[in-house]
C-alpha cells in the first residue's frame, strides 16, 4: 500500500497535529488539511522550527512532495481503522493491459492491427502533389 494514499485518507479520520520533516532541516508542525497524489501537503496551525532560529508561527503552509524527508505521526493514532480504509479496492477483469486472449482467437474472428493514424505514413513520397506534401499554387 502506498503512503500517499494513506495521507489522503488522514485528513477525514483525525484532526491531530502532525510533524514534517523537510531535507533542508526544518521542521513543520500542524494539522493535514489534503495531500495530493505527488504528496504535495497543506497543513494549517503552523509552527514552522528552523535550525537556530526561533519558531515561527503561521496559519497555513503547502509543501512540496519531493521536499519531505519524513513524516511523523501522533503516537495515539488508531493506525489499523486507517490502513484498512486505504487498502486500494481491486476492481472485476476489464479491459486493461493485463487482460491478454491466452488462447490466441477471439471466437473464429481474425483479429487484425488496427491501421496507422494519418494513413499513408513514412512512404516513399508522392500522394500529395507539391514538392514538400502541401498544395501546388
């Protein structure tokens, strides 16, 4: 199961604040308003701590996903009803690329590749009537 998909459920379970860890050293504390499919991250009730300085308070932050080094969750977190929310739902057979013929006919139809886009691609000229394809003035 992948994390990002479990962030996008976080924000409908719990309102508890939680810890971001960014790779330039700082540190965001606040409550997850939504997380994007690239993690990218809105947080509100900042408090934003940098390496030798003060923190800093602020209302609302939005963090790129590719800037996180970690995140850390609230210790009294129910971790079990989340990760059984986020479990990805497989879907019947469809159409998709897994879903190959194994017996190689279709019923005794002769199954053919489609035609090119654009027709006559890559010949050898000609079709067209001008020196380069276009309209002859």
């Amino acid at each position: 199961m992948k994390l990002v998909r479990f962030l996008m459920n976080l924000p409908n379970a719990t309102n508890q604040p939680i810890t971001i860890e960014l790779k330039n050293g700082n540190s965001v504390n606040g409550q997850l308003l939504s997380c994007s499919p690239s993690m990218n991250i809105s947080l509100k009730n900042i408090k934003l701590v940098q390496p030798h300085q003060d923190p800093t308070i602020l209302q609302f932050i939005s963090i790129r996903g590719n800037q996180i080094r970690q995140i850390i969750l609230p210790d009294d977190l129910n971790l079990d009803t989340l990760l059984a929310n986020s479990v990805v739902k497989i879907k019947g057979q469809g159409a998709g690329p897994g879903n190959k013929d194994i017996s190689g006919s279709a019923g005794g139809r002769t199954i053919r590749k489609p035609a090119a886009r654009g027709g006559m691609r890559g010949g050898r000229g000609g079709g067209r009537g001008g020196p380069r394809g276009g309209r002859a003035f």
